[in-house]
C-alpha cells in the first residue's frame, strides 16, 4: 500500500512491462522473444536489407540459403523452451539471443544454421539439426531464408 492506502503499482507496471513480447508462428509453433530482449539488442525499427543473415563465406564454404518456410519447426521437450540456456558457452537464453539479433543489426558474420535434408514423405524439405536461436531470430527479425549447412 501506498500513501493513504493506495495500492502502489509500480511493481505490477514492472512485472508487465517484462511480460511484453513479440509473438510469432512457424507452422504453428508459437514463439516468442519478451520486448526487452528485442530493445536490448537495439532492433526497434529493423528492417533487413538481404534474404539472409550474413557468413563467413571462408570459414563456411558450403553454404546456401533455404527458405525458413523449408524448415520443419523445432520440436522440444515439454517444458523446454524455444530459446534457452547454454551449459556450453555459459550464457543465458537472453544473453545468446540478445547477442544474435545484434550481429543481424551490425551485420556481423554469424554461423550458418545445421540441417538435415528431409525424407521422404516428410512434411518438410529440411529438420534443424543445430541453430534453432538463429533460425528463430531470423524469422523474427524478417529474414525469409537462413543460410546452411548441410549435414550427411
């Protein structure tokens, strides 16, 4: 309670503002980056000017684009979330996709995304095998295809 006996809302302003995110869909798949991840990385007013996020075409000579749409969504465990904690690199799920989308805005040269081609009678031309932070991130940001690498 507030002075007089007015309930103080900053806390709930607070807990609302870190609930705000973006929502979007990949055949279904609801996903979402909270609001404060999206201005962290500076990409209010984003617009991509290519199909794709840029590679390095030396270190990664086998890469091509494919069309997001192309991609079979990624399919968690239940309770696992799209974007999540590395163990690895020892970073947060906000700290991995904050650093993404600002390598999309600086045009940064970032890894390609793994995939698999699918078989047949596969719903899907490709299964994501590694890089479901950068699919996801390009999708959001607007990219309409993610450069890969094809794996055997």
């Amino acid at each position: 309670m507030g002075i007089r006996g007015e309930v103080d809302v900053l806390p709930y302003i607070e807990e609302f503002r870190h609930t705000l995110a973006m929502n979007f869909t990949h055949h279904g798949l609801q996903i979402e980056i909270p609001d404060d991840w999206w201005t962290e990385a500076g990409m209010r007013g984003f617009a991509p000017t290519f199909t794709a996020y840029r590679v390095n075409q030396k270190l990664f000579r086998n890469v091509r684009e494919v069309f997001i749409t192309d991609v079979r969504p990624v399919i968690r465990n239940l309770g696992v979330g799209i974007f999540n904690d590395s163990i690895e690199e020892g970073s947060s799920a906000r700290e991995r996709v904050v650093r993404i989308l600002r390598g999309f805005r600086f045009d940064n040269a970032i890894p390609p995304v793994e995939i698999v081609e699918g078989q047949p009678g596969y719903p899907y031309r490709y299964k994501l095998v590694h890089g479901a932070h950068r699919l996801y991130c390009s999708l959001a940001t607007g990219f309409k295809c993610v450069p890969i690498i094809e794996k055997r």
